[in-house]
C-alpha cells in the first residue's frame, strides 16, 4: 500500500513549469515590497529563499539540473528587470543597468547564498533518499500519463 505524499515529496513537475513558476513568485514578491515600501527588502529576501526551497520540491528528477542553476540566474534576470522598470528598488537611480543589477545582486546576495544552499541541499536531500527506485518510479508514473 502507498502512503499519502506530503508536500515536500510532490516531485513530478517538468523543469520548464517550475522555472515559470520561480519567475511569477519572485516577482510577485517584487511587486508586493516595491508596491509597500519602495524597495527591496527582508520580505523579498524571505521569499525568495522559500521560492527556492519550493522549486527544489516540486522539479521531477530529471530535470534536476534546471533547477540546480536557477536560483542565481533567477535572481540576476530578476533584478535586470527590476533595473529596467524600476532602478531606484535596486540601487542608486544615477546607477547604470550593470551598476544596478550587480549593486541588487550583492546587496541580496545573503539571500542568494542561502536560497541556493537550501536549493541545492534539497535537491541532493532527494537523490539520496529516492535512489534507483524514485527513477523507476517517475517513468512509470510518466508513461501512464501520456498513456492516458
């Protein structure tokens, strides 16, 4: 008999899926603490750590090495945007595009680190504890569904 899956077990989205879903979250987070105070603060720090934590949940193994790259693409993409739209969020508003993404980069950079450790932790957390049987596993479950 098969157990319920907990949250943190729900391991079958595809890759391009969960890159989507980073995007939305973190620049939700964005838009929720420009839109409140101004600029970025704690609250996107915190966001974007559990974003990545979420991600590394909800990736299907084979497509573990899109995530495993993402956090500090997704955070440098994110505030090229944020440079663009909205510079004064991120840096100095005289600050070039460059200055501003790598000044956003390095102030958040605590949140980038630990975001990516958490990211990375839990992605090798899975490998070990899913070995052969979780490959096994998701190809089944893969091929029933295209079937169906």
């Amino acid at each position: 008999m098969r157990h319920a899956e907990a949250f943190w077990e729900v391991r079958h989205e595809p890759g391009r899926q969960v890159v989507s879903l980073g995007v939305a979250v973190t620049l939700t987070a964005v838009s929720i603490d420009v839109a409140l105070v101004g600029r970025l603060t704690l609250f996107f720090d915190l966001c974007f750590v559990v974003t990545c934590l979420g991600l590394a949940a909800l990736v299907r193994r084979r497509d573990f090495y899109l995530v495993a790259v993402l956090p500090p693409l997704l955070m440098t993409t994110v505030f090229g945007f944020v440079a663009l739209v909205a510079r004064p969020a991120v840096a100095d508003p005289r600050d070039s595009l460059l200055q501003a993404v790598v000044s956003g980069v390095a102030t958040h950079g605590v949140a980038l680190f630990v975001g990516y450790a958490i990211c990375l932790g839990w992605l090798a957390w899975r490998l070990h504890r899913e070995g052969e049987a979780g490959v096994v596993e998701e190809i089944e479950r893969e091929l029933g569904q295209s079937a169906g």
